[in-house]
C-alpha cells in the first residue's frame, strides 16, 4: 500500500447496472459520477473483508513509485454522486453491500489445500 492511501469510490455491479438503465431514460446531459455512498481507502476496505473472511490483513508500505495494490491509490479518487443524487438517482451505502459481495467472491474461490486457513 501507499504510505498515505488515499479513498476511492466503489459501487456494486446491480447498481451501476441499475444507475445505467435509470440514466438511459433521462433527459439531462454532462456527466454524473455513479459510485455508492461511502468511499474506503485500502486500510478500510482490507479491515471489512477482514471482518467478513476472518483473517487479519498483512499490510506493507511501498516506497514512492513502486507498485502497490490495485486497491492503493496515492491521490484521491473518490466521487462526487451528488448530481445523480439532485436528478433523482438514490445509490446505496457500500457498508450495506460489501460484506455480502466479499461473501460471494469468498464462496466463488476454490478450496486448495495449500490455501493457509488463517
């Protein structure tokens, strides 16, 4: 990770699809950010798959430059949804669907028996 991670938007795949059919059938134009209430840096959204999968996360600080989790970002990406919000759209909290999308990659990975289970 970054030595100062930054927050990022995330939304879950029902909503963008739902957000994308909502905006098929609007009228505005210019440009609407779609991401659910709530952005997480990778130390929040390490410590809620933690919760939901039981394990404690291994962290490491990366010197400038070097590359670093996909999740790890060293300036702000976080959306601004304000605008879908005005025109109508309601997006979720990411708090109220995480655990469960963590739950369905968990359940989708295969069981190995050199996977540690802690």
């Amino acid at each position: 990770m970054h030595g100062t991670p930054y927050a990022t938007s995330f939304v879950h795949h029902r909503e963008i699809a739902r957000f994308l059919h909502w905006a098929a059938e609007q009228e505005f134009t210019g440009t609407v950010d779609a991401a659910s209430h709530g952005s997480l840096d990778v130390l929040a959204l390490c410590d809620a798959v933690a919760a939901r999968v039981g394990r404690t996360p291994r962290l490491r600080v990366v010197a400038p430059g070097e590359p670093a989790s996909p999740f790890s970002y060293d300036r702000a990406y976080a959306l601004d949804n304000s605008r879908a919000a005005a025109l109508g759209f309601a997006f979720e909290q990411v708090a109220d669907w995480l655990p469960q999308a963590v739950a369905e990659a968990q359940a989708a990975m295969p069981r190995s028996s050199s996977t540690p289970s802690a």
